[in-house]
C-alpha cells in the first residue's frame, strides 16, 4: 500500500547523504545567529530530542527555547521621532504603548526561519499545512495536569501562533536530510580583496561599503553578480548569518550603502529608513532635525532658479515601449492612488561657466529614481549621464577637455581592470558618453551598537542620549576627473 503521507514523499526524494551537511549547517548556522551579540540568546547546540507522548520517538528534533528580543520596528520607530506621535495615539485610544525594549511579537514560522535560514521558507509553509510542526509550551495551562509527573505532550501549531517565552518548536528529523542550497557565488582571492576594500565602517551591528558605479545591489532577472550576494562570501567574516539590504542605490549610482549584520541590527535599520519616508512633510522638512540624513553629489546640466531650496512633487510609475519598459515621473493629480509623495532638499555647491552645476542633494523619502526625476523634470537640471529621464539634454553633448587637467590625470599611473568587469576611471565629461554622476557621498545615522548594547544592560536608557555616525564615501574617479574640469 502506498504511503499516504505526502510530507515523507517529498522528503524521502532528497539524497540522503545530504543529512550531515545540513545538520551541521543548518543547525549550527541558526545557532551561531543568535550567539551573537545582538541576536537573541540561545543554549549551545540543537538537542535532538525524543517527542514525548508520541510512539515514534527520535523522529524530532528542536529548536533552541524562545528567549527576549529587542523589538526592533518599535525601537526603529522610536529613533525615527515617529514613536512620541504612536504613543500619544496609544493613549488617546486607551491603550497602552509598547516599550520599544519590549518582546517582539514572533510567530512560531517566522521563528523557525530564524532558527534554520537555509531551510526553504516555502518548505517550511508546507510543513505547517501539513501539521507536522509541534511545540512544547512552556505555559503551564498548555500541559496537563500531572505534568509535574509526566513529560508534557507536543501539541500541533499553525504558522500564525505566537511564542511564548521558553517554547520549544519540534520539526520533523527528515527535514535535516534536505540539501542545503546557499546563494553564495565562489570568489577568488582578488574579488574578495576588492569587495573587502570597499569597507567604510564595521561594528558588531552594521556593515558600510562604498558601493561602485555599475554593480546591481540586488540580483534579478539577467543579473550575475549582485552586491547582496557578494556579500555572502566576502563580508560575513566570522558571523554565520550574512549582512542584510536595509536599503538601495541605483546600479549606475555609487556611494554609502549600509547592511544589518544581525536580524535585529537590520530590523532597526528597516524601520529608521520607512519611517524617515513616513515622516518627511513638505512644510516642515526644511528645519526638522531628522536622525537619518543622506546627502548626495551630483553634477547636472544647467543651474536651478534658486541657489537652494526644497522639491515636493510626487511621482509615479508609468510603461512605456508597449509595456516592455517603465519609468518613473512626476505626478501632476497628487490624489492618485499610483503615486508616492517624494520630497528632495537640494542646494548649490560649485557651478561652473560651461554650463555644469554641482548639487548637494538630500532626498527626505525613498522613492524609486526620486533624485533623478526630480533634478530633471523639476529642476530643470538632469544629472550627467542619466539617458533614461535626461536624454533630451545628451543629444547634444559635447565633452569638455581642458588640457591642463587631463595632463595632470594622464601622468597616474592607469590602475589594471577590476574585478567584475568593473571600471571607474571612464566616464567623466571629458568623454563622448559620461557616466551617471550620483554619488551618496555622506550618510548619518545612529549607533545602532550603541542603542542595542545600552538595552542589554539598562531597560530605561534616554535615546537621546544617542550619538550619530557620520560615513563618508569618497567619489569614484570619473567623477574625481570632472571635479577637476568644472573647478578649474
């Protein structure tokens, strides 16, 4: 007779010489996560334990018991300045307001993906629709009555439960014979130097790179090598959980980008860059202190009206080519339900007599191509080397060479290709077709480690106590080059 349970059919498709590797990676990995510093704190090694109650013994093994977490979207929230408004709300409706310090609502699938990250999110669904996920509750009501003379029962639980502190989930043992698939791409000794070189800023929490013009920061489709990815191979370093996007940049833009470490580090990023978007108004934005600032270079063509001032103008998606392309532009009926509220502070920083403007550009929300749009559409100014929202404007470029200038940069020494069919020195406005010119060149944000190690040991510390940090990424060299033209 056939077997009727589908779970054991599917898994009994997999190798089984794959059990080891997974038990040591899968498991270990999980383990390690929550060892570090600012994850949660879990025993030394997964048990595999018998199920008590059950005929079939050793078919289970556990996870590590649910212990505190930082709740790191409140914590966010808070250092966002969004939390005193919440709170205010909370007490209007006659609720009361979480700690930023308090336990996060965790559901038992979002535990188990803490536990084995390399276990397949869709597998572990299954598992679920299927009941063969178990807990042991630590709740005394959830055991029977001689619980304190017998072992308590495992009792099912569906994906959306909550934990409670000191439950155990059970997972089926075959589930530690699947393979385990990792998205990390083999690098040789020079790619990982070069990634490495990247490196702005390091601590137990985040991770800063200056990223480089041309390299996507998230894989896709007719992607080979992405950032997220690299960073798998090159910047986990002695953390068994890889760094984590906590936002973006163009692929032709360069410039800080910051990556959580941890889950926790990275939930807190998540919730400081959507609550700086939430935040940002136009009336206000000019004299409000912010805790997230990130201002960017750019070299556009053209001068604006005014030597600074504030853009608010919402944008939105629209395809064109028949639908094989989309972009990005402003919104004139702002009741749309398509379009994004996107405010952009700006000022002048150098201008220069043939026609370039340097622009410090600080975007107060985070939409798709928002500094772009903007600077074309608004301003009037598109930046270098944008062809997709300034190409009007490129139809007629004419490099700019001063022979001074290019003597000075022709006697560098020209450095070999780069890694990643890289290149940062083509591309300045001394060339037919130039490059974009976008560049984060400062981010300020707050010590993440420093708020996180603080909560470890003081439930009430003042987060205004708080320092900043202030990354700065230098510019890539074509832009280098066109710093020197335009000043000269």
């Amino acid at each position: 007779m056939a077997n009727s349970n589908p779970l054991r059919q599917l898994l009994l498709r997999w190798p089984t010489y794959a059990a080891e590797l997974c038990g040591t990676r899968v498991c270990n990995s999980g383990i390690n996560d929550w060892r570090s510093r600012y994850s949660t704190a879990i025993p030394e090694a997964f048990a595999q334990e018998e199920n008590p109650g059950e005929k079939n013994d050793s078919k289970w093994f556990t996870l590590p018991p649910y212990t505190d977490t930082v709740n790191g979207t409140a914590l966010g929230q808070e250092l966002a300045g969004r939390w005193r408004e919440s709170r205010k709300y909370a007490i209007n409706a006659s609720e009361t307001p979480k700690s930023a310090t308090a336990v996060a609502s965790t559901t038992a699938l979002k535990w188990i993906l803490q536990c084995c990250p390399d276990l397949p999110r869709s597998l572990v669904q299954k598992l679920f629709r299927l009941r063969q996920v178990r807990r042991e509750s630590s709740n005394i009501e959830d055991s029977d009555s001689s619980a304190h003379l017998q072992k308590p029962r495992l009792k099912r639980v569906t994906a959306k439960d909550s934990m409670n502190l000191g439950d155990r989930i059970f997972l089926p043992i075959t589930v530690k014979e699947l393979p385990v698939e990792k998205k990390e791409l083999h690098c040789n000794g020079e790619e990982v130097n070069f990634i490495r070189s990247l490196e702005l800023y390091k601590d137990p929490a985040i991770i800063v790179v200056n990223k480089p013009p041309g390299m996507p920061v998230q894989g896709g489709i007719g992607i080979k090598t992405s950032l997220d990815e690299l960073a798998i191979t090159c910047l986990s370093y002695d953390y068994s959980e890889p760094p984590r996007l906590v936002h973006r940049l163009d692929r032709d833009s360069s410039g800080v980008l910051v990556m959580g470490r941890t889950q926790t580090s990275a939930t807190v990023l998540h919730s400081i860059f959507r609550e700086k978007t939430f935040g940002a108004s136009g009336d206000e934005a000019l004299n409000e202190k912010r805790v997230l600032e990130r201002r960017y270079w750019a070299l556009v063509i053209g001068s604006p009206r005014h030597p600074k001032g504030l853009v608010s103008a919402p944008l939105g998606k629209v395809v064109v080519d028949n639908g094989k392309s989309e972009r990005i532009t402003v919104v004139n009926n702002s009741q749309s339900l398509s379009s994004q509220h996107a405010v952009t502070k700006y000022k002048v920083i150098g201008s220069s007599s043939h026609g370039y403007t340097w622009l410090e550009l600080s975007p107060l929300t985070g939409r798709k191509h928002q500094l772009r749009v903007h600077c074309a559409e608004v301003l009037g100014t598109p930046i270098v080397g944008d062809y997709k929202y300034g190409w009007q404007a490129h139809r007629n470029f004419k490099p700019l060479s001063l022979p001074n200038v290019e003597s000075q940069h022709e006697e560098l020494p020209k450095r070999k290709n780069l890694p990643f069919g890289l290149n940062m020195q083509n591309g300045s406005i001394s060339e037919k077709h130039p490059r974009l010119h976008l560049h984060c060149k400062q981010l300020v944000l707050p010590n993440i480690t420093q708020v996180l190690q603080n909560l470890q040991q003081y439930s009430n510390y003042d987060l205004s106590q708080l320092e900043s940090l202030k990354l700065d990424a230098p510019m890539p060299s074509y832009m280098e080059r066109s710093w020197d033209i335009t000043n000269f």
